[in-house]
C-alpha cells in the first residue's frame, strides 16, 4: 500500500542545508501495525509528515497505492489526505468548546455525510471505544485517556486507509497508555486497519507486526515481531 523509495529530506538552516532523512526504504502492507522507533530529533515525525501527505519536499519516490501525489494541487491533496490518513497525536489535539460529539463527527462534516448519519455513526463508533456516555461532555471534562479515545475514534470515522499515530501514549500513565495500545490492536485486528504509530516506548512498539529503528535520520534496523 506504501512504498517509499530512496526518500532524503533537507531542511534549510539559514545557509545551511540539514540533511534530515537520510535514504530511508520501507513498505507498508494493507491492514499491517508498523511502529517506528528511535530518540528526540532522529526524523520520526518529519517521516510521518510525508507518509501523511502533509509534506512534500523530500527527495525520491513515496508511491501510495501506486499514486504518486507530488504534482497533485494542494486543494486535491487535501481532500486525498482527509479520506486517506487518520491522525492521532500525543496532545489529542480536541477541539475544546466543541462536545465529543461533534469531535468526531469533524471528518464526517468533511466528507458532507448527513447529520443525521453522523449521529448514528459517531455513537456507534463512541460505544467501540467505550464512550458510549460522554458524547455531550466537553473534552476538558475527560481523563487523558479518554480524551486519547475520542481522538482515535475521530481518526477512524471516515474508515481512513491508514492511521498514523505520533507518540500517541506519550502523555498519558502506564495503565492507561496500555489500553490505548490495545485498543489499536483490536483497530487492527477487528477492522484490519493499517496503522504507523510511533513511540518511544518499547511495550507499545512490541504490540505491533514490525518495528523500523530509525536514528539520526536513518533506517538503522527492521524488526520482526510477529
Ligand atoms: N520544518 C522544519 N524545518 C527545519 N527543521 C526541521 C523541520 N522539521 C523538523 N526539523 C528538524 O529535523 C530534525 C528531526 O525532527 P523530527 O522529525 O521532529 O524528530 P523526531 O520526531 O524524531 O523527534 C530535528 O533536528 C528538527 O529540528
Ligand atoms: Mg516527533
């Protein structure tokens, strides 16, 4: 589903020219759980950026389902990446004054689905992660876990193609962080969703079918979990 071939990234540092990703190779099958290892500023999230279709100023081929989006105009990438990709991040990212409700029906909206249809989609989807309660509440009123579960269901609601999760248990506690991954697990499992997620945690990347290492912006080694 995703090819990446011989993909380099520089970023310009006043004259200086940063070279972030460095020759990085790898696929992702459909409805496989990939995580991506590797320390603070090694190039992690600038990978998922272009895995995202939100960057586009790397070097090499990214093929996605055999696409190549490089020349595609910015509205259509949009609109590419809004039915393609579901993002999870550390911080949630919830819109505040809105209820969970219209949280993750957002991607709905998008899409033009009817409010009524969004309705019965979102509630179905807020009983998967075991919210079924809180779809009037106010994501400040949620636990971080919780806030973490509407953000997940959020991601998947538009039945996206893949989930990319940067550090996705990154602010939250053991336990907690715990049942996230499990919940992406059964993601994975139940719904054969493809999902990225990346982590500086080992107990999370082990849920997963392979880990990619990546240091100083290079692939330093792929492992082979299940
Ligand atoms: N838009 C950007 N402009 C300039 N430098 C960037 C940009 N994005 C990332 N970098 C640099 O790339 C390196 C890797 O960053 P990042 O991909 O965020 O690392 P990670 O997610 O692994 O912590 C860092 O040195 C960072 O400063
Ligand atoms: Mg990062």
């Amino acid at each position: 589903m995703i090819e990446l071939k011989d993909i380099n990234r520089h970023f310009k540092n006043g004259d200086q020219l940063n070279h972030i990703l460095k020759d990085i190779n790898f696929n992702v099958q459909e409805g496989e759980f990939v995580a991506i290892m590797g320390p603070s500023g090694s190039g992690k999230s600038t990978l998922i950026n272009i895995l995202g279709f939100i960057d586009r100023g790397y070097d090499g081929d990214y093929l996605f389902k055999g696409e190549n989006f490089k020349k595609t105009s910015d509205n259509r990438l949009a609109e590419i990446r809004n039915k393609t990709v579901g993002f999870v991040f550390q911080n949630f990212k919830l819109i505040q004054n809105n209820t969970i409700l219209e949280n993750v029906s957002i991607p709905l909206v998008y899409a033009g689905v009817s409010s009524q249809e969004r309705k019965e989609r979102v509630r179905k989807k807020l009983n998967q992660v075991g919210l079924y309660d809180k779809e009037d509440q106010l994501p400040n009123k949620l636990s971080g876990g919780q806030q973490q579960r509407v953000a997940i269901a959020r991601a998947v609601i538009n039945k996206p193609e893949f989930i990319i999760a940067d550090e996705p248990t990154g602010a939250l506690d053991q336990k907690t962080s715990e049942d996230i991954i499990n919940l992406f697990e059964d993601l994975n499992k139940e719904l054969n969703t493809t999902i990225i997620v990346v982590t500086h945690e080992r107990e999370v990347a082990e849920k997963a079918d392979r880990i990619i290492h990546i240091l100083d912006g290079r692939i330093q080694e792929e492992e082979v979990m299940k």
